[in-house]
C-alpha cells in the first residue's frame, strides 16, 4: 500500500489550494470531493452550467445540509469562470477547490488543441502555481479523462502533461473514467510509466462500471475511488453504488473513498429541480451509513478528502486564505464581471 502523508518532515506542510488560498486539510469540513459549479462544451448544447446566482444558491443549499468544501472537476477551455469562484467561496463559507487540466478531445475545437501543442504542461503549471488567467486564482488539482475501456493518443498526450505538472508542483491528478472504465489503463500509464504516486491519482465515475475485481485492484494499487452521482444518465449503475462502496470498505480500503455529487447539467442542481449537492449529503450519506457505519461515512466526508487533495506544494510558495471583499457581490462591478466575461473560455 503506497503511503500518502500529510507532510514530510520539514518539508513544506500539506495544504489544500483552495480559491482562497491554501487551508490545511482538516479545514474542507464536508466534502463534495467531485461537482461543478460551472461548465459548458460544445459537445453539450444547451447543457451549460453558468448562472451564478445559481451557482451560489446551489452552495448555499449544500452548506445547509453541512457540507463545508467542494471540488471543482471543470478543466481548461470549459467555462470554469475562475473569477466568479472566490466571492462564491466567501459568500456562502463554503471552501471551492479549481482545477486546470484538460477533458477528452471532444469537448474542444481542433484550434483550442493545436494552440496548446508542446506548452500543454507549462499551461498545468502555470494555472496550479501562478493562476487562472488573469483571476489570479490557482487551480489545486489538474483534471484529465480517459476513453472508453482504451486510452487514445488524446488521453496520453494530457496525462503525460498532467504527469509533468505533477512532478514540478505536487498536484493531485484527477481522472474522468468514460463510463467508469479504463481505470487499471490509466494507472499503468500515471503510475507505472510515469511514476506519479498512486495516492496522488483520484479515479472518478467509478460507479458507472460496477466491477468489483477492477475497483479493489485500483485500490489495493493505492489510489483513490471517487463515486460521483446521482446522474440521470446513470441511473442503471448508481444503484449500485452503496453495494460497492461496501465491498471495497470490507477488503480495507474505506480509506481510499471519496464522494461527489457531479452535478453537470442545470437541470440536475437542487435548485432547478434535481437532486445536486444538497441530495449528496441528504440522502447518499445516511444511506451509505446503513452500509458503512456512521464513524466511517463520517471519515469518507472529511478526513479522506483531506488526505487525497493536500499537497507539500513544490515550487510556489503557500497562500494564506484571502477574504475577497464581500460588498462587492457577485454582480460588483465592471471590472469583476469583465474578468469573468474573459475567463470564460478557460
């Protein structure tokens, strides 16, 4: 089993980047270890996440349910609006975690990936240590995807960027598995070709190929199992999921879970209609306690989270948390909602 400390002697300690500077682990409260607050492809019409009011409001319901942070998945080029992030961090005392990285090669224009060749990990780097734009805002994990039960010369070309930006910077990668597959692929290649650290990849969308023998091989392998949901679009499988999660916490590898709700659609926010983040901690936690107990539920929520996005930050030196200045609004001024007009295809 690979380790995964939270510091390393006198090495710098570990710190979650959040939008807001970098917290110590134990400060993400509950966590939705996988969302979106914003998002739009073309690959999706009509599909787009980017109402801020919504935005907010959606947080706002979470952290009634007492949820305390949220992971954003949203990578580079798909309307993360980095400039929105902090004041609806600071709005409603929930802690938001940005992503750089890339998706599948379908979710961009043949033009966007071009003018990214032979910079592609500088980019990574650069958002992760500098920031997002001109947000000024750094990204805490770099997010890339798989293909379906394959990894095509795409997901190689991202991962081995993801890969560099790692070693440079420390950063936890995460990793879109299409339709939950390819996950032993994408650790061949992260982990065993790599050599990025098991405990720094975070698998997602698990859930959606229910194989048990292939999720307790990526955990006995020492990375993290995300299961994301509920998805509309993978309601056949996400039934599955407590039976999974069970199975995985009785071999010993409770430690390597995370949950999140992947709300990416307007239509599947809570305050659209949908289940969104509150439902994860409404319903999917006292469910998964029937299974699990109550004490590791609790941990799943909290500590693992910790665990899995706190880095010893390589090359940049830690943040403290900044409180952006609230009497701005979310609407507060020109100058705001130009930064974000400009950051929206990032």
């Amino acid at each position: 089993m690979s380790p995964d400390p939270t510091s390393l002697g006198d090495a710098v300690p570990a710190r979650v980047r959040t939008v807001l500077g970098d917290v110590p682990p134990e400060h993400l409260g509950v966590c939705d270890a996988h969302d979106h607050l914003f998002f739009g492809s073309p690959a999706l019409p009509g599909q787009e996440l980017r109402d801020a009011s919504a935005a907010r409001a959606e947080l706002a319901a979470f952290r009634e349910q007492g949820g305390g942070s949220v992971v954003q998945w949203t990578p580079y080029g798909l309307g993360r609006r980095a400039a929105d992030l902090p004041l609806l961090s600071r709005d409603t005392g929930v802690h938001v975690v940005a992503a750089t990285g890339l998706h599948q090669a379908v979710h961009y224009t043949p033009e966007s990936l071009t003018e990214l060749r032979g910079r592609l990990a500088d980019v990574f780097v650069s958002e992760l240590t500098s920031g997002i734009g001109t947000s000024g805002v750094r990204a805490g994990l770099v997010k890339v995807a798989g293909g379906f039960h394959a990894l095509d010369a795409h997901a190689r070309w991202t991962m081995t960027a993801a890969a560099e930006a790692h070693h440079a910077t420390g950063a936890p990668i995460a990793v879109h598995l299409e339709l939950g597959t390819a996950a032993l692929d994408v650790l061949d290649l992260l982990c065993g070709a790599l050599g990025v650290p098991p405990h720094r990849v975070i698998l997602g969308h698990l859930n959606r190929s229910p194989d048990l023998v292939v999720q307790r091989q990526a955990a006995e392998a020492g990375a993290y199992l995300a299961f994301d949901g509920p998805s509309r679009a993978n309601h056949a499988t996400d039934w599955r999921m407590p039976d999974a999660v069970h199975a995985l916490a009785d071999a010993g590898f409770g430690h390597r879970l995370l949950l999140g709700a992947d709300t990416t659609t307007a239509a599947a926010r809570s305050v659209d209609g949908g289940p969104g983040m509150p439902y994860l901690l409404r319903r999917v936690r006292p469910r998964l306690a029937l299974e699990l107990g109550a004490e590791l539920v609790e941990r799943v929520f909290t500590e693992n989270p910790g665990r899995a996005f706190a880095v010893e930050w390589r090359g940049t030196p830690l943040r403290p948390p900044r409180l952006p200045d609230a009497a701005q609004g979310l609407s507060g001024g020109s100058s705001r909602r130009k930064s974000a007009a400009s950051d929206m295809h990032r």
